[in-house]
C-alpha cells in the first residue's frame, strides 16, 4: 500500500515548526537578559501596541489560551510589569494594561527587536517576507487585519 502521506521534508506542521525554532532563536536570545518569557513578551508586546484591553482580548491577540494568560498576567503583576482592574460593570471580567516598567523593557528593546525584523527580511527578502505572512493570515482562522 502507497504512503498516502507526504514526506516530512515537505508536511506543513513539520515546517512551520521547524520555522518557528528558527525564527524564536535570535528572540529568545534577547529575552534571556530580560527575566521574562517568551509567553511574557508578547503580552507586553499586545499592550504596548493596542493599550488596556480585556484579558479576552489580550489572550486572543497573543495567541494565548485564557488560562495561561491568567496564569502569565498574575506573574507580570507581581514583577509590576502589568496593572489588572475588574469590570465595574461585570466583575468577571478584567483589564490588563501595561505599566511604565513594562513599557521599558519593551522600549528598551525595540532596536534589537526591529534588527532581528530586518534579519528575517534580508535572508527571504522583503517581498518574500510580505508574502509569507500574507499566507501565514490566511492559516489563521482568527485572522484580522
């Protein structure tokens, strides 16, 4: 009976691991000055970015599951790196906003995060690298401009 799979020189999950090793190495360098994770830096990134949002949200636009947020938002708290108040409206639901200590490891880190941009754009070339994540949204089924 043929292999009705494709080799895993070519299965797209395989790759798109192998990819993101490839592109967390010189982002996971970085962090390893700063205390915190991976996880941990892209929350702050989302704050940085879009300002206080609900922890919804925020999981959502840092590819988080909920509870991990939770789990994630309760240590940037401790470190003071985050702010979380409740809903005076509904009481379930929080908001998470960046402090100014937050900001600055962001703010810190900004150049040695847009070299590493310029690295990934250099080796596929800026067109290429448009396109990739192009195609990359269109895998993603919570996709938004």
């Amino acid at each position: 009976m043929p292999n009705k799979l494709p080799s895993t020189a070519r299965s797209l999950p395989i790759a798109l691991m192998r990819a993101r090793e490839g592109v967390m190495l010189p982002i996971r360098d970085m962090l390893a000055q700063t205390g915190i994770t991976e996880q941990q830096w892209r929350v702050l990134r989302v704050l940085a970015e879009y300002g206080v949002m609900d922890a919804k949200t925020l999981a959502d636009r840092a590819s988080l599951l909920f509870p991990s947020l939770t789990r994630i938002a309760a240590t940037l708290r401790e470190k003071g790196l985050v702010t979380q108040t409740r809903d005076v409206k509904d009481r379930r639901r929080q908001f998470i906003e960046i402090t100014a200590a937050g900001q600055k490891i962001i703010d810190d880190r900004a150049d040695q995060t847009a070299q590493i941009v310029v690295g990934f754009q250099e080796t596929l070339g800026l067109e290429n690298y448009e396109t990739l994540l192009d195609l990359l949204a269109q895998l993603d089924p919570g996709a938004r401009d």
